[in-house]
C-alpha cells in the first residue's frame, strides 16, 4: 500500500546551518533528541527508543542522501517495498527573512499521519531542549 507524505516546516533560532546540521547529520546529534541510542554503520543507521530494563523498538535506516548544511535523506528498511517513501530533514534559508528553518518530510498509512505529525512536533521539543534552535 503507498504511503502518504507529511511536510513540516520549524523555524529555528540557530543562525548557522552548520550548527543545525551537527544535530540532523549524524549518531551523536540524532541521539540527544531523536532516539535514545543511534549508531552508524556505514550509510545504515540503528535507532533504538526504550532502555535496556523496559520494552524497546529498533529500527534500521539506509542514509539515501546527504548533502552537508543542507539535507539528509533516510529510508527505513520496513520501507524499502515503497519506493516513493523516505524520510529527510532539510536545513533552508528563508529569502524573505533570512531565518532558517527545518523541513521534515515523511511517509507513513493515511490512519497514521496524524501521530507522525505529532511525534515530529514531541521531536522537536525535544531538539529545543537541548539545543534550544526552535523559535
């Protein structure tokens, strides 16, 4: 069944993509707000939520692109029947204000694009507590 897209736009407090990218780019960064354990294997990346002593959930994404200070784009490997499904975070510019903002672009079932909307909007507060970027 084809998934359906779901874009969200933060605008971000961060004046520099470079610092922004050092949170979206890699294990260490995705790790203080993402998930609770992220490592890197090459271009596959685990995500692990949960600790050790309760339930947990991993699961496995392939980076597909990544442009540096600029966007990374993921596919989760329970994906990979979906060709069109991805997920990315992008760093923009806005002409108008020169303000950056974070672009999310995401994939999941009709029934549940509401709850990724919302884990997305708990991920970003998270990101906003321990770096403080979002306005």
């Amino acid at each position: 069944m084809r998934k359906h897209i779901l874009k969200k736009e933060y605008p971000l407090s961060a004046k520099s993509p470079k610092i922004v990218w050092e949170m979206i780019s890699n294990a260490a960064g995705l790790q203080k707000w993402l998930a609770d354990v992220v490592t890197e294997n090459g271009d596959e990346w685990t995500f692990t939520w949960g600790h050790p002593w309760t339930e947990r959930d991993t699961k496995v994404s392939k980076v597909l692109e990544l442009e540096k200070y600029d966007h990374i784009k993921l596919k989760w490997d329970y994906q990979e029947d979906d060709p069109d499904a991805y997920w990315e975070m992008r760093i923009e510019q806005s002409e108008l204000t020169g303000n950056l903002n974070l672009l999310i672009t995401d994939y999941a079932d009709a029934e549940d694009l509401e709850d990724l909307s919302g884990l997305w909007d708990a991920n970003m507060e998270r990101l906003h507590r321990v770096s403080g970027f979002l306005l």
